[in-house]
C-alpha cells in the first residue's frame, strides 16, 4: 500500500510529491494530461522563442519560486523600460515609468504595496455597492486619495509605487483627487494591478526559456512515481486507507490522498462516502477566471524605436493590457495579452484567426499603423482546456471566502486538499500553489506519523 496518492501534476501537487519523497514515503503523483505544470505550460514559436502560454510573472516576494528558479539555474528577464501606454476614456497616452532603484524593492515593500491594493479594489466594490456605508462614511470618503495611501501602506516604497500607478490615471495632484473619485475609477474598470505590473513597478520577471521549466524539472526528480493520462474518476476513503479510481487502468490503494486541483474540478471526482454539503455548495460559488492568453509577433520590436515599453493597460476594450515578451532586441519582436471575463467568454465561440484579427486591430488602435502587419500569432484559451476549465484563479462570491475559505482547505478524512486556491498567502498565484503543496504534505505526516504508532 502506498502511504500518498496526489492528484494533480501543477506546481501544488509536485512540491506535495517532492516534500514527501524527500521524506521517505512511498508516493504516486497521478496527471490527467501527458504532461506536468498545470496551468503553466510554454510553446515554441516558428522563429524558436519560446513563450509562457500559462502562469508566467513571478515577483520579488515569491521566496519558493525564486529559490525553485535558482536552484535549477535558470535566468529571470525583467520588464522591457520605456514608456508605458496608458488607454482611458478613448484618450491614449504614453507615460513614463517611474525610475525606481529595484534594490529598495524589499518583499516587505512589496507586500504592503499587495495589501495597498487589495484595500482600495474592496474599498471601490463595496462603495458601487452599500450606498448606505456611502452615506455613513461620506467625509472619510472625501478625503484626498494622498493622504489615504499615507494612512494604508507603511512603506516608502509601497506608497511611491501606488502613487506613480494613480499619477498616470490622473492628471490632477493626487492631494486634490478624493478618495470617493479614485474607487469611482477601479468601479469604471481601472485594474490597478494590471497598471502596475505593465509599469514595471512590482518587480515582475519571467523565465528565459519558458517558466514549464521548472515542473519539467520537478517532474523529472520523481522519476516513474508520476503516472500520465491517469483520469481520477472516483475516490473511497474508510478508516484505514484510500482507493483512488482512474477512468481506466488499475486503481491506487494508499494510506492518504492529497487532491491537488482546483475546487471547480475537484467537484468532478466522486468521493465515497460524499463530503459535507457545505463543501459542494461553497466550491459551487467559486467560479473560475477566464482568460484567452495571445501572443503576437512581429519581424522586430519596433514599440522599442519610438520609446516605448510595448506595455499597455487599458479601462475598456477586447484587450485591457500588454507586456512585451521579447528575449532578444536583435530577434522578433513578441507582445502579449489577454482576452478576459466576459470577451474571452464570447471569443471562444470565435476562430483563432478571428481572434488574432481583433487583437490585432486592438493593437494598432492603440500604438499604431505599424502594428498591422504581424508575422505570427497563437493563444490559447485555458476555458475550453478540458484538464483546466479556467485560468488563471477562482472568483469568490461575496461571503464565500471570509466565511467557509479557510475550512475548504482543511482535510476530509484520509483526503488532503492543496493548490493555489487553497493557500493562506499568496492565494490564486504559483508561489501559494508551491507553499500550499508543502503545506499539505506537512500535514500528511504527521497523519502518517500518527497511525504509525
């Protein structure tokens, strides 16, 4: 009998695997697809770059990933500098990115500069909402949007990227903007994040070569423990072990299960005896994200020769921001983007080279005649991917998380959740799937650990 069966080869279910093995225990780390990752996964394009068409950004607080990255070798590519092209209102305008020394950059500063974030996009959803907390709190609200961030991020660095983000939303002092005016702005669809992470101010870098290195990797360490194309159909579970059933083949026998899914396709496993209802009914209410990830290439970078970073964040249209994924300033120039929520969820009924259409014309809408005449494009649309079903994390309905989040990631029986969805920090981004996954196995020893004696 094995001791675990994890279902789930991304980065959850491999560090699950990993911690575990490295620890003695006799594992089966089982993948629907023919592949590792998950929701990360890399392609080659005709003129050999090689693109991230899953997760890609890993920032400076994401301990686990960059140790993941160091260790294998690897070589993170930062922002390309020059401007950033800012759409808002049909106005488009090329700002500068702020010149920020990336050392000052500490994790804590970019932690505060998350939880910033965080509080204004709640901030602006409960405003559009509670007309009542409106009215109640109508001085606080029409304090100035400065003295605000003064108030909510602690850190130096924090509040001066925050403040350039705003700087290029408006044109005013921010210390005449109020508070009231800025939450109208996130309602309207100014994604801070995205505006952010176009403008180079997180820290954010890739992986030159392609981030599925990294589970390939992983994948590779545990040799013939992983089992492909291995479909978890149902799971039983009594008081002594677990017997994990795949669609074919031969079932698992094992002391413990660790799911490794996300919770929308951990629905579609059947789990005997079933788990507590509320479980089904909170998962239900967890919808996963949308996303159509594009790339498109051209013969040479050219956003490059007017100044340009060939980053772009917008508050309306088919596609809302860009990132210039070029490697090389000598090869192809390579851009992409995304088609999101409702857009992806009318473009999948589209063709691709539909799509490569409209995100082309996107495209020259924004920067231009010269981006007419691309050379190559692909996508890849993670709602209609059959082992995914959405990207790139979960929407939680009102209440959901506050009230049952933390309980949906605590074992059922001999089952073990983990993933990126389940994770207590860093929640819907890799570095709380790899966190989560160890987590998890921790909590399987001591499972172990305990019936062993």
């Amino acid at each position: 009998m094995l001791d675990c069966v994890v279902v789930g080869a991304g980065f959850a279910g491999l560090s699950a695997a990993r911690e575990l093995v490295e620890r003695g225990y006799d594992v089966a780390l089982v993948e629907a697809r023919d592949r590792a990752g998950g929701r990360v996964v890399s392609t080659t394009l005709s003129g050999g770059e090689v693109i991230d068409m899953g997760g890609q950004w890993i920032a400076p607080s994401h301990d686990r990933m960059l140790e993941l990255v160091k260790n294998a070798g690897l070589e993170l590519i930062g922002a390309n500098p020059g401007m950033l092209t800012l759409v808002q209102h049909g106005e488009i305008r090329n700002v500068a990115q702020s010149d920020s020394d990336e050392d000052a950059r500490t994790p804590f500063a970019v932690a505060d500069l998350g939880q910033g974030l965080m509080r204004l996009r709640r901030l602006a959803e409960r405003a559009g909402q509670d007309d009542m907390w409106v009215e109640a709190n109508a001085a606080w609200l029409d304090q100035s949007v400065d003295r605000w961030i003064v108030s909510n991020l602690r850190t130096p660095t924090g509040r001066r990227d925050i403040r350039a983000a705003m700087k290029a939303v408006f044109e005013s002092p921010l210390d005449k903007i109020s508070l009231r005016k800025a939450l109208g702005k996130v309602r309207e669809g100014v994604d801070m994040e995205n505006l952010i992470a176009a403008n180079g101010d997180i820290g954010q870098a890739r992986v030159r070569g392609g981030l599925a290195q990294l589970p390939e990797r992983m994948a590779a360490e545990l040799g013939d423990r992983l089992r492909y194309r291995f479909v978890v159909d149902a799971i039983e579970q009594d008081d002594d072990r677990v017997v994990v059933h795949p669609s074919l083949g031969e079932a698992l026998e094992s002391r413990t299960a660790i799911v490794a899914l996300p919770p929308w396709l951990a629905l579609r496993i059947r789990v005997t005896p079933p788990l507590a209802g509320w479980r089904e009914d909170a998962v239900r209410r967890i919808g996963a994200g949308n996303v159509i990830k594009c790339y498109v290439v051209y013969d040479h970078p050219w956003w490059r020769d007017k100044g340009l970073s060939g980053q772009m964040s917008a508050d309306d249209g088919a596609v809302r921001v860009t990132f210039d994924c070029t490697d090389s300033p000598d090869g192809r120039g390579v851009l992409m983007g995304f088609f999101e929520g409702g857009e992806a969820s009318m473009l999948t009924k589209f063709s691709r080279s539909m799509r490569q259409r409209i995100f082309k014309d996107t495209l020259v809408d924004v920067f231009g005649p010269q981006a007419a005449h691309p050379v190559e494009y692909t996508d890849i649309d993670w709602g209609a991917e059959e082992f995914t079903r959405g990207s790139h994390g979960a929407h939680f309905a009102p209440g959901v998380w506050s009230v049952t989040g933390a309980e949906l990631g605590k074992p059922c029986g001999r089952i073990h959740f983990a993933g990126a969805e389940y994770a207590g920090k860093f929640n819907g981004y890799m570095e709380g799937a790899v966190r989560s996954g160890a987590e998890t196995a921790q909590e399987v020893v001591l499972r172990l650990n305990a019936t062993a004696r």
